[in-house]
C-alpha cells in the first residue's frame, strides 16, 4: 500500500474538504508532492497535522496562531507525545497565552 494519499482519500478520511485542503496548503499548514500529472499526493502523516489544525480552530486558534504550532512540529514523521508543545490558552477576548500547565495534544498510534 503507498504512504501517499490522494486529495479525496485524505478529504474522506480527515472529514476535511478538499477546498479546504487546498487552501491549508496555501498557508503552508500542509504540504503536499505532486505526481507526474501534477495531482497531489499527500504522506500519511497529514492526517496528524489536519486534526490538529481542526482541534485548534475549534478551541479557537487562528491560522496564523495554528502555524506558528505546527512549525515547532517535525514533518518527516509522526508527531509523537514529546514532539506536541504546550497547547496556548485561548482567552475570552481571542487573545493566547502558553501556560506548562495547558494540556498538549496527545495522539496515539494504534
């Protein structure tokens, strides 16, 4: 089985649109190759990276907020516990803080 996903493989299983995708990408949150006919391909891995991103909107994050994160993040693999740095507070006003006592996002393979 290939490590690199289509765009509707990963839309399906991130439950994220492939629009959306596309413009995750655009921001540099994800990255993709390109196959010969030009169509992307993405490594498994982005399946960690998009729930994050869609963890982080949910809690309140912007993108600039969640690329800042996900840049501290290794990309040639699976990020493990150790790797996910301290999740920043989302205030009232919008407004962030990173705390040692703020949870981080612990994922785990299974």
């Amino acid at each position: 089985m290939s490590d690199l996903l289509t765009i509707t493989e990963v839309s399906r299983r991130s439950g994220v649109a492939s629009s959306a995708l596309r413009f995750y990408e655009g921001r540099g949150l994800i990255r993709s190759e390109r196959a010969g006919s030009g169509h992307r391909r993405y490594r498994r891995e982005v399946l960690r990276r998009i729930a994050f991103i869609v963890f982080a909107q949910r809690i309140g994050m912007t993108l600039d907020q969640v690329g800042e994160e996900l840049a501290k993040l290794p990309e040639d693999r699976v990020p493990e516990g150790q790797d996910w740095p301290s999740f920043p507070r989302v205030g009232a006003s919008g407004s962030t803080s990173t705390s040692p006592s703020s949870s981080g996002c612990e994922l785990s393979e299974q």
